[in-house]
C-alpha cells in the first residue's frame, strides 16, 4: 500500500476515489514518563520518553489508516495528513489522528 502526503502518486493514475479514512490513536502518558520528562525539562535536553510515545502513536494511525484503507479494496492513500492533540485534566493523553483519501491506482 501506498500512503503519501502528495494528492497523487508520480507515474500512476489515480482510477478510484474511495472516501476519507482515518487511523486515531488515544496514548495515555505513565507516571515515569512524566516525572522523567519533567526532569528533562528542569535539566534541559531531549524527552526521549515522550518521543518514543510520539512515534509509537504516529506509527500505530498510520496503521490504522492504511489497514482501514485496505478493507475498503484500496491500494493507496493520498494526501495524508497526521494531528497531535493533547487531551485530560493534566494533558497527559496525546491524541494522534490520520487521515487521507484512499484510492484505487491503475
């Protein structure tokens, strides 16, 4: 399967709309993470806690997306585009939501 941001993909024609598909994930963010990363903030640095959060979730929308993509008989999903939300009392939920065109390449 194809994802791309692009609204087409260079050398294929695009012979099927399908509709918008979506891939969301909800992360809630532990203790550790959080005490860890506001260590980091105090120190200065990089948050490699909550990186490696950040791209679990981005990897596991675009799954998401393309499995959801697929069901529906396509073979690629044009211009995709990824939000990052944060949501809870505290801000310790980060929502990341996919979405795109999916699409019937010749």
């Amino acid at each position: 399967m194809i994802i791309t941001t692009t609204p087409n993909v260079e050398g294929r024609k695009i012979k099927e709309y399908r509709g918008i598909f979506f891939g969301e994930v909800i992360s809630g963010v532990d203790f550790i993470k959080d005490f860890a990363a506001g260590l980091t903030n105090f120190f200065g640095g990089r948050s490699r806690s909550y990186e490696g959060e950040l791209i679990r979730a981005r990897e596991d929308a675009l799954r998401e997306l393309e499995s959801r993509a697929y069901s529906s008989g396509c073979n690629a999903v044009v211009g995709v585009r990824i939000d990052y939300e944060v949501l809870g009392q505290g801000g310790n939920m980060l929502m990341v939501t996919a979405s795109g065109t999916g699409v019937v390449l010749e």
